[in-house]
C-alpha cells in the first residue's frame, strides 16, 4: 500500500533503534552463516533489520508489521541501502508467523526478533492518535483497516470492563475514577479525540499525584493502545510460536516497554530453559530437559548513555534465549 493509501504524506521520522548494538550482539551468531532467516516479526522502520543485513552478507530477512504505513517505509529504506532482494515484507500481526512461514515455505530459522510497543512512525504521525502530546482522533489501531477503534473502546465498554483494561493494561491505581468520569462524559458527548480524553484524565487524577510521573494520561493511552490491538494476547501466542520456529542455536530475542510484556517473556523463557525432569532423578531425562538456554540475565536495561542520546530507550529491556534441542 502506498503512503497516499495508507494516510497523508509526512516527513519520514528520524529512527533510532533501542538497543540496537546488543541486539545485532546477540543474534549475531545464530545469523552469521549464508541462507540464514531472520524474522523481524515488528519490523517498524527497519532499523533493527538494516544492521543485521549490512553485518551479514548471506542473511534472508522475513519482515511482520501490520501496519502499511510502517511497511511502505522500510520498504523505501531497505531499497536504499541495497537489500531489497534479501527481504520479504509481509503484511501481518507477529502471532500469524507460523503461518507466514508456511506460506513461504520455511520450515525453521536462525533468529526471531520481537521490537514490542508502539513505533516511530505511530508515534510521529498525529493523526494515528497514539500520543497526548497533540489533538488527533482517537484511533489507536496500528492496522488502520482494524475492526476497532480507540473510540470504540473509550464510548461502548461498560464502566467496569473500561475500569479493568485502565487497571490491568495500564498500571492505573485510578483506574475506577478515570472509568467513571468517562461514562459520565460520554453521556453527553462521545469521545472521538485524544485532546479531549486526555483532559478527561488529567481532571479525574488527584492534583497531588498530576504533579509527578509524567503525563497523567499516559497509562491510561498505553492501556487503550493494548486493549485496540491485543498486543499482550498476540505475544502470548507468538512467542510459543517463535521459540517452535528455531533451529537448533538459533535465538528468539525481545525488546519490551513495560512490565506486563517484560513478564509474558520472562515466564516463556524461563519455561522453556526450565529442566522439568521430576526431582530425585539421577540424571536429566533428555526429553524432559530444557529447550532454551537464557542469553540475558534478566532484562537488561539500555546504558545511561543510550537513554540521553533515545529517550525512548529508557524503560526498554532485552532478553534472550537459544534453542538448544528440538523439544521431544
């Protein structure tokens, strides 16, 4: 799709990978050899996907986003830089990768790669409505074609089940008190801006609290983001998907934002490193032993230098694992 289909023409946004040195580190060695595949499965602008390519000659790159805008443009920067015949771009949510891989005809890879959250160009697109920082329409979807809206959300969900997605995807310890100023506003005038929303929340938030933490609106923009594209329940399905689709050394790696990606991807790993051979035993039963070993300890977080330079990159965590044995 070209950028007059998919919205108005704008400016390409300056993209600056996060992490982007420990990530081409990590999966450096599963993609060194020639005809290894590497799924970008949030291709975004391709930044992540342009290193790796320029540092590994012989690499093949399946690149996910569901987004047209996203994909249009990296398909401009991966033609620039000459890799176009090494990248596939496909139009797709990261949780159908088993099934692009099929239709492609791959039957395993040596690297997948997740860049979770919201990207650049979302980001500096006003019009998409992700940010608070500038009056647009209360949008959200990252598949623009997507069957529901920011304003859908904020406009039919009951109190209780809006309640709900502010608490549990946003962090919000207000999350009652922004629900219920919603349903009263929406009332007399339903939501379609985030100008508006934003105000609703920055109101609803005791003034003590407004004065720290950033932007009141914040957890509550990042919970709707969620709920609009099930990103939480597309990475709970995907990431079983990815680590299925290794090779034996080759290496899923996974950059979050906040705490309730950094915990799916903590639990998954930490699963499939586990040695579930029953105590007492006196040695590990092979089949039961473990699929992945952890390359990160923990999350790791971006340098201080990083963050002055991206501040984007401050609440970003990397983990990583590889496959060691095809499970039984």
């Amino acid at each position: 799709m070209s950028s007059t289909e998919a919205g108005p023409p704008v400016q390409p946004p300056v993209h600056v990978p996060v992490l982007l040195e420990r990530v081409t580190e990590l999966l450096a060695p599963a993609c060194a050899e020639p005809g290894a595949v590497l799924v970008d499965a949030t291709l975004g602008l391709a930044g992540h996907t342009l290193a790796m390519l320029d540092a590994h000659p012989g690499l093949r790159v399946v690149g996910l986003d569901r987004d047209p805008d996203a994909r249009a443009e990296a398909g401009r920067r991966i033609e620039a830089a000459g890799h176009t015949d090494r990248v596939t771009l496909v139009p797709a949510v990261f949780d159908e990768l088993p099934d692009v891989l099929d239709r492609l005809g791959i039957a395993e890879v040596q690297g997948v790669l997740f860049d979770l959250g919201v990207s650049s160009l979302q980001l500096d697109r006003p019009d998409r409505g992700f940010s608070y920082a500038a009056d647009a329409p209360l949008d959200m979807r990252m598949d623009p074609s997507g069957p529901r809206t920011a304003a859908d959300v904020v406009n039919t969900y009951p109190a209780k089940e809006l309640s709900r997605v502010l608490r549990i995807y946003g962090e919000e310890r207000f999350a009652s008190r922004i629900a219920a100023a919603i349903e009263r506003e929406r009332a007399q005038e339903p939501f379609t801006s985030t100008g508006r929303l934003a105000e609703l929340v920055r109101d609803a938030i005791p003034a003590a609290t407004r004065r720290t933490g950033g932007h009141p609106a914040k957890r509550t923009f990042q919970a709707l983001r969620i709920e609009v594209n099930d990103e939480l329940g597309a990475l709970t399905r995907a990431l079983p998907a990815a680590v299925e689709a290794l090779a034996v050394g080759g290496r899923v790696v996974v950059i979050t934002f906040h705490s309730l990606e950094d915990r799916i991807v903590k639990q998954e790993l930490a699963a499939g490193a586990a040695d579930r051979t029953p105590p007492g035993m006196p040695v590990t039963v092979p089949e039961l032993g473990p699929v992945l070993r952890l390359l990160t300890r923990g999350g790791e977080a971006a340098s201080d230098e990083e963050v002055a330079a991206n501040p984007r990159a401050a609440s970003a965590r990397v983990r990583a694992a590889e496959r060691i044995r095809r499970a039984a």
